[in-house]
C-alpha cells in the first residue's frame, strides 16, 4: 500500500493538461467486444481502473496492442466464453465496477454473458437495476447466485422494444446502447442518461456501422445491425480533471491554465465554480484561473444560502461534489453540499473538520460549509482516502494546509488520476510517493 507526503503551502504555476476521460474510456473500452473488426482508442488515461479493464479483456481473448502511451489497438475476434467460468474471471471482474459494461457487447454478440457482483468506490448503494431491467425487456434472461455473486445472462435472441429507464444512470445507458445496437428491430431508450460519455459511446458506435438517433437527448432510437466494423476513436479531456485542477487553483492561491479541455462539454462545471467566487476565464478551448486570495460564495437573487447540488446531466455531475465541498471552506460565506445521488461520499468531512474546516454534517446526503476564507489555516493531518473523489479532495486540502501531511491508500486516487504526484510537482507542489 502507497501513501502520499504532501508538504502544504506551495503555490503552483504553469500548465496542465488534463488525462483523457476515465468513464468514457471504460465504456468505449468495453464496445471492442461488439465486433470482431479492430477498433483503435487514442487518449486513453493509464489509470489503474482503465488498465484493469484493459487486462480483464486481454485475457477475455481480446488482442490489445499498444500503439502508444495513449493509443491502443484492440480486436475482439477470438473470445474466450470459457474464461468468463474461471476464478480468475470471477476474481478480476469483480475488483472493477466498470465490468458491468461488458454484459451488453457479449450478451448482444455471443447470447450468453456472466458478471460478479461488481466492485469500485464504497460511496453507498449503487443497485444494477437499470442495467439487467433494461437488457431483460430486450429478451435476455437474468439469475442470480447468491453464494457466488454471481449474474448468469442468456439469450436465444434480442429484440427491440420501448423502454422508459427507472433512472438516467450513464453505465445503464451505455449498457443498454451497446445491447441493443445488435438487437433485432428498433430500441427506444427514453429518460436515458445524455451526460458527453454517452454522447462519445454513441458516435463511436455511428462510425462502426450502428444506427442510433437522438444523441444528445434524453430519447434515443436505435435501429438493430447485423454486425458491426472497426474505427478509430478519440477520448474527451476528464472533466472531472478540469474541475479538481480549478479547486486546486482556488484552495491553492495559484495561477495556471489547464489546456484542451473541450470547453463546450463541461457544461455548468465552470459557472458552478464561478457560484463560489472563482474567477476563470476561457481562453480559446483552455482555462485560465488567476491568482486569487479569496474568492466569495454567492447568495440566491432572493438573498437565500447557496446551494450545490448534483443532478443528471446537463446538471452538476456528482464526481465533482466532494471538490466543491473542500473548495468551499476557504470561500467568504456559507453553502449547503447536497450530493443527492449517493449517501456515503460525504463522509470524509469528519477528516476536513479535524483539519479546521467548518462544516456540519447535516445527513449522508448535505452538509454545510460556513467558509471562513483568509481565516481558514487547515491543519496538516494523517488520512485515508476512502474513494476517487473523496481522495482528490483530501489531496488539495493537504496542498493548502500548513505542515506536511500523510495519505494512505492512495490506490484509489490512482484508479482515476493518471501520475497526479509527478504532473502537479511539475506545477511547484510537493508531493512524494511513499511505498
């Protein structure tokens, strides 16, 4: 197990650019095994989650070849359906939540599919149902084994149909888009999620040979294919990136730009930072953040306490959530955090308040953050990070804290951000690597 020593204090300086996107990469990943064609992938981000699933396809059969530190080559024409049997499938596949996503190409593809009960991020309930409810109306048939976590799916054969999703989830949209572009008939998805990753899987599956309408909204129609061909395929920058990069700015007092970062698609990340007093400005496809001493959480026009909250896209994404909220204690005024869609990422604030953040917990799903901004003198600390998310924001209280800090279990930091410690070192932080 790896740890970070960060010594706070240092501004950073210069220029970033952010890794490809992680949640597009593991869907665009997943829809090689659509087609025995092969399909290149450039901008892939060399994090640990994107590379395990790389690793899970490899031994699936699929022939991964690395054109580059970014690009890769695969092709999917030799399957190996009896490895999807093994402990080592079943050991693999369940470490990695984004395996899901393999359901939909394999079940479209070969009629037969088996997945663990996936792993990731322990940020509370994350059910599948949108995923196996959705792939049930297209004629798969779904059983659980209890003892083994095991999900068995078969189907004789796939067909189209109307289906409005219980809930907008991206994996379960993408799950069902890759379902059903081999399906027999016409498939209409309404409520589907619409977030830029759904928008790239859509286009990528255009280009080999799918016909779906509608990307972009809510309602998709997709028309059944025989078979689908190769293409080549380029990853959105991480918004997800882009948003911790501007917290870090902020929190920091630093002055950078972050370079490429597909302005258009961030949607209201920028404006929803610029609620807390942050200035940036977008230059061309980059963002400037200047040096700012303090920044000012704004009120509602009817002078009501701001509030940040996730929703659905084109809403806030909750990734960001955790950024915000650590962003926020060194704000001038008061904001209420509303993650709504998981119950346990909030729980890393116990952390922040040893450190000297004021926040209230209200629920596992608010908490209040009365900034105190130059006031704010956080307290170096020892920690763990518990998720992606939570990690990255302990990582910039610890860059703005006074004194050295200690984070643990800084594996899942990896899972999602590509040599994080060596890109922002380059900006002036101080963060060493301890095994």
């Amino acid at each position: 197990m790896s740890s970070f020593k960060i010594e706070g204090g240092h501004k950073l300086s210069g220029t970033i650019v952010p890794q490809g996107a992680k949640n597009e990469a593991l869907q665009v990943i997943c829809a090689v095994l659509l087609t025995n064609k092969p399909v290149t992938i450039h901008n892939i981000p060399a994090i640990l989650d994107v590379l395990n699933l790389i690793k899970l396809l490899e031994r699936m059969g699929v022939k991964v070849e690395k054109l580059s530190d970014e690009s890769y080559r695969f092709t999917a024409n030799n399957i190996q359906l009896d490895y999807l049997q093994t402990e080592d499938f079943f050991k693999q596949s369940a470490s990695l939540r984004g395996s899901v996503m393999i359901v939909g190409p394999l079940i479209t593809r070969f009629g037969k599919a088996v997945i663990p009960k996936p792993g990731g991020d322990k940020i509370g309930r994350r059910r599948l149902d949108t995923h196996f409810l959705g792939i049930q109306k297209l004629g798969a048939e779904f059983s659980f084994d209890a003892d083994k976590k095991l999900y068995q799916i078969k189907a004789k054969k796939l067909k189209g149909c109307y289906m409005l999703l219980d809930e907008a989830s991206v994996t379960g949209t993408a799950n069902i888009i890759m379902t059903a572009v081999l399906a027999e008939g016409t498939t209409t998805i309404y409520n589907a999620a619409c977030e830029p990753y759904i928008q790239q899987l859509c286009k990528m599956l255009n280009r080999m040979g799918a016909k779906i309408s509608g990307v972009g909204s809510n309602l998709l129609t997709i028309k059944g294919v025989q078979s689908l061909k190769g293409c080549e395929h380029t990853l959105l920058p991480d918004m997800i990136e882009v948003g911790s990069f501007i917290g870090m700015a902020a929190m920091t007092g630093s002055e950078i730009t972050i370079k490429d970062v597909a302005y258009n698609e961030l949607g209201i990340i920028p404006n929803s930072f610029r609620r807390l007093g942050i200035i940036l400005e977008q230059r061309g496809d980059d963002i400037f953040i200047p040096k700012q001493e303090s920044y000012s959480i704004e009120s509602f026009i009817d002078g009501s306490i701001m509030t940040i909250a996730d929703a659905p896209w084109p809403g806030l994404t909750p990734d960001l959530l955790s950024v915000f909220l650590v962003v926020a204690a060194k704000a001038k005024g008061s904001v209420l955090i509303h993650q709504k869609m998981f119950e346990s990422r909030l729980f890393f604030v116990d952390k922040l308040i040893d450190m000297g953040a004021q926040i209230i917990l209200c629920d596992p799903h608010r908490a209040t953050v009365i900034g105190l901004g130059e006031n704010l003198h956080l307290r170096a600390a020892k920690m763990s990070s518990p998720d992606i998310r939570a990690g990255i924001a302990l990582l910039i209280a610890a860059m703005s804290a006074d004194g050295t800090s200690i984070i643990h279990n800084i594996e899942q930091i990896d899972r999602g951000y590509q040599n994080i410690d060596k890109r922002l070192n380059a900006l002036g932080a101080k963060i060493e690597r301890i095994d």
